[in-house]
C-alpha cells in the first residue's frame, strides 16, 4: 500500500468512526494542481454527525494533532480535507525502501500458506503451438510470478492436449502418407500437416473419418502398434513445445495433459452417477444443466467414449485431491467460457464446495493484421517461426543502433521475446489483439524494448558513475518531476494488488509505462551525472537506481527480462 495512503488513512481514522481499509478507499487523488496530494470527502459522514459537510471537514482540520512526517500539511476545502505530501520525506523513504529489499520491493506476504494451481499453455498435440496459445502461455506465465510475489505456492500446470479423436486423424494419415524423416525433423509442422491433409482428403473421401473413429478407439483401447505411435508423436512434440517455452523463459510445476486421466476417468463417472447426477440421454451419459439453463455436460458418448468436459471434471478432482488448493485458475480463451460455466456447475452440484474457488481466466483472440486463424485450413501461423522472427528483427535494430554491443545474440533474445510478451500483456486481456510488428518493436512506443531500454539507459548511468553513493540529501531535489517519479515507485505495490484481484498483468504493464515515461521526463528536465552539487547528484542517483530495480521487479513479473545494456 502506498505509504503515504496508509499515514493519511490513519490519522483520518482517529477523527473518524469508520473502518481503516474503508477510509482508504474513500480519500480519492486528485488530478488538478491545487487540491493537495490526497484528499478526503466528509460528505459520507453527514448523516453520523448531522452536520454539512464544510463544517466537518473543517473540525476535523481544527483538531488534528501531529501530522505523520510524510504529511506536510492538511486543509480543509469545502467539504474536502486535503493532505500535501512531505516531498523529500516521501522520496527518501522511497528509495531507501526500494534498494534495501531490492527484488522483493513491493511483494507482499499475504499469500502465505495458500495454493493456487494455475492451469495454463495447454497447447494440442498433433495440431501446431500456434499464436493462439501464446496467449495462455505468457497471461498464465504473469499471473504465476505475481502469485508468487505474493508469498503463494503456486503449482502451473501444462494440460496437454494429448488425447482425443485428432490423434485418429494423425495416426491414419500418418500410415498412409507419412515419411519417418520428415517427422523427426519437424515434428510440430509435419504433424499438422498431416492433420491438415487428412480434413483434405476426407472432404472427397468422408470414410476417412470413420476409419479415424475406429483408430482412435483403437488406442483408447491400448492396441500396441497405436499407443506407440502415440507416444512417438507426443515425445517429439513435447520436446520441440520445450524449446519454444525454453525461449520464453517459462517453466511448469506438472504436465499431466488429459491422456493422464484416461485410466482415471471410470472412477470419476462413478463417483458423479453415484451423487444421482446423471441421467442418460439417447445413449450417452449426461449431466442436465437445464435448471441453470445452460447445455447439458456430455460425459460419455453412445459408443463409450470420454469427451474433454469428462478430463476436465476428472482432473479437477485430482487436482484438488493433490495439492488441496486454495484457488485454480483456468487461463483459456474466452471461446471456451461456456465449457467452464458447466463444469463448475457440475462441481456445484455435485456437492463440491470448492466449486467456488475455480476461476476461468478468459482473453480474447491474438490475431495478426488482416489474419483469421484457423486450425483445420492450414492459414496458421508457427510461434517458434514468430519468436525467430522478432528476434531477427530486434537484431537488426540493434546492428543499427548499437552495432559494438557485445553479446547481441542474447540481448536480442531478450528484447525480441518481450516485445512479443509485453505486446501481448500490455493490452486488457479480454479483449482481441491485433498484432503488429513495428508497433510492438517501437524503441519510442508503448513497447517492451522502452521500458527495457530506460531500464538499460539507467544502468549505463549507474556504471558511468561507478563508486559508491555515499553523500545524498533527497531535501534538494524539489521539482515535480523527482517527486513524480518517487510517488508512482511508492504505488508498485497497489499496482500489484489490483492486477492479483482483476487478474490482469496489463494493469503492471501499463504501469511500467508509465514509470518509464516518468522516468524519461525526469532525465530529460534534470542533470544526473553532469550535475555540480555532490549531495544532489547523490540523491538522484539513488532515485534512478531505485528507478531501475521496480522496472526491473515490473517486467519480471510479466515473465521479461531486462537486460542491463543494449
Ligand atoms: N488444449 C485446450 C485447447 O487448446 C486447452 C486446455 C485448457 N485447460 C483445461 N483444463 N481445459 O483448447
């Protein structure tokens, strides 16, 4: 919490008859010059005290004792009182806070002891990691680290999608037309391009389909010569997503995908029919939601077989028996709200309490300009290819604006890749995001690379100085912009808060734009290094040091790095 927020919060309570955190939420912050730094509306108390509002505010005002140091002065306003902050008190605090915990500025221990099982990537085996997954992988990635931040344990999962009736289609297109060494040599492409020929083929030749049903069946049933094609399939597929998650810097606690719960989905079907649940539907088995008025849950078709709803079910289960969680979140996209509606509803009524404590994280669709993606015609586009491809570009960028920079290869990794993050998180998740590159690459736009480049900017700064800081006084530094810059580093921590309760990184993105834009403003109206006087010098290199470390805090939250030159 701001600092400043809490001292003003509190001297309100003494005069106040309302709760603390409430008082919070009421002192607003003012947007024009002149209306103090915070201020607080006396008219919820009118009714308590039975008087107008002016009158209160001004009674209040009367009667303050001490103001906290960080506080400098209160006014009464019309029905407002008005609270100026104590600049060089706010920034020294500030800074020291900032350099003294360092990576852990602006975490918070209020997760501890709970679990949250965060279930996000989840790409389809035998279909390509196209664009569209990276929405899940980078979204999930964030809200990972910020649980952790938090003190959570955090447990991610990956629930692959490695089983259903695609790999029938796979697998007979495979026997007909597949070539073992194109498959090792691109195991993601050539499986889907299988995949693709198959919905080909089968339009002139529609008994395809049926012949993939029974393959299909084929290795639910365990028949040798499929399940080993299976896992062949799946083992290079895994190994070629690792790579791709090596490059984006993210990691999994389980890749349990939905294959995991083949055997286990017996145990689960009898356990909902035996809480008197089901129903059968012109063969196949059912949960009826029509109370609720959404469709009803398909658990096992006519012939026997389970359907993803029926996995999902029987995982959360699972889930919750292993790591007894807190919270589960669900990072998929928005198409698939109505199938977590029914299965929470299932879990409702099927007497799982913890029903309440599953979430589904929607986003919207990732799109390229003037691009529909579309699994089955083949219009879709690799995310290696796109990784490869910013990181190309950044490298050119580079060649160009820093050609004697020494480990290009690995800074333009990191700088290409987030530009693809930040380009991702910077944008409200629900909803669509067109992508474009020279939006996204833009050294000077609302990008990665600015923030990462102010980042760089300040650590280039900190190196020319060298030595330690020993002589600074923060009293010196008087002008909006050292005190804006301190202020919104003394909002991190709330920023973190609303982006943990929306569940939306772009709420950290925006504001490390903000500070970075901050940042820059400061540095082009005040003299840093060139500065004479030793003590003010001091106290903004301090400022821009404790600048650099919540950048830096910021980005990793989002699962980017920044680099400390480029
Ligand atoms: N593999 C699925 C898809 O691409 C996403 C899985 C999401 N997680 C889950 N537990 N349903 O559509």
């Amino acid at each position: 919490m701001e600092s400043y927020k809490n001292d003003v919060a509190l001297i309100l309570s003494k005069y106040i008859n309302i709760d603390i955190e409430k008082i919070k939420e009421l002192v607003e912050t003012p947007n024009k010059k002149g209306f103090g730094d915070l201020a607080f509306p006396t008219f919820t108390q009118a009714k308590e005290y039975r008087k107008a509002p002016p009158l209160i505010a001004k009674e209040i005002v009367d009667s303050l004792e001490e103001l906290p140091q960080t506080i400098s002065k209160a006014e009464n306003v019309g029905p407002y009182i008005n609270f100026y902050i104590n600049n060089s008190v706010l920034i020294e605090k500030t800074v020291k806070e900032v350099l003294d915990k360092g990576a852990n500025y602006g975490g918070e221990d209020q997760g501890e002891g709970k679990t949250v099982v965060i279930d996000f990537s989840a790409p389809n085996i035998a279909k390509p990691f196209g664009i569209g997954h990276l929405r899940s992988t980078v979204i999930g990635n964030s809200l990972y680290k910020i649980h952790e931040f938090f003190g959570y344990k955090v447990v991610g999962i990956n629930h692959i999608g490695d089983w259903g009736t695609q790999f029938g289609k796979v697998i007979v297109a495979y026997d007909k037309w597949g070539n073992d060494d194109e498959l090792e040599r691109d195991p993601v492409k050539y499986l889907y391009q299988l995949y693709v020929k198959f919905h080909d083929e089968a339009e002139k030749n529609p008994d395809l389909e049926e012949e993939a049903r029974e393959v299909f069946k084929e290795l639910e049933e365990g028949v040798d010569d499929r399940v080993k094609k299976w896992k062949l399939f799946r083992e290079l597929s895994l190994a070629e997503y690792n790579r791709i998650y090596e490059k984006l810097n993210v990691t999994f606690d389980s890749f349990k995908g939905e294959q995991f719960y083949n055997d286990k989905m017996t145990d689960t079907i009898e356990t909902l029919i035996s809480k008197g649940i089901t129903e059968i539907s012109k063969g196949a088995l059912i949960i009826n939601l029509d109370m609720f008025d959404i469709p009803p849950v398909l658990l096992r078709k006519k012939d026997g077989a389970t359907l993803y709803a029926t996995r999902d079910l029987c995982a959360a289960i699972y889930r919750k028996e292993t790591y007894d969680f807190d919270k589960m979140l669900y990072v998929v996209g928005s198409e698939q709200s109505l199938h977590f509606k029914q299965l929470f509803k299932a879990l409702a009524i099927a007497g799982f309490e913890w029903h309440k404590d599953c979430q589904h994280v929607p986003f919207g669709l990732f799109r390229f300009k003037e691009q529909k993606m579309s699994t089955r015609k083949g219009t879709l586009i690799f995310l290696d290819e796109v990784l490869s491809k910013a990181e190309q570009l950044t490298k050119d960028i580079i060649e160009e604006k820093n050609p004697n920079l020494p480990n290009k290869d690995e800074v333009a990794r990191q700088v290409g890749i987030g530009a693809i993050i930040f380009g991702d998180l910077s944008n409200d998740r629900v909803k669509d995001v067109v992508f474009d590159w020279d939006k996204i690459l833009d050294f000077n736009g609302e990008t990665a690379p600015y923030v990462q480049y102010s980042h760089a900017r300040i650590c280039s700064i900190l190196r020319k100085h060298s030595g330690q800081i020993t002589n600074w006084d923060a009293s010196l530094m008087k002008s909006e912009y050292e005190f804006g810059l301190a202020k919104r580093i003394a909002n991190f921590n709330v920023v973190i808060n609303d982006a943990l309760r929306d569940l939306k990184p772009s709420i950290v993105a925006r504001y490390l734009l903000d500070l970075a834009k901050d940042f820059n403003r400061f540095y082009h109206n005040c003299p840093v290094l060139k500065e004479e006087n030793d003590s003010l010098k001091g106290a903004r290199l301090k400022l821009i040091a404790a600048t650099g470390q919540v950048l830096k805090n910021g980005l990793s939250l989002l699962g980017i790095e920044a680099p400390e030159e480029m």
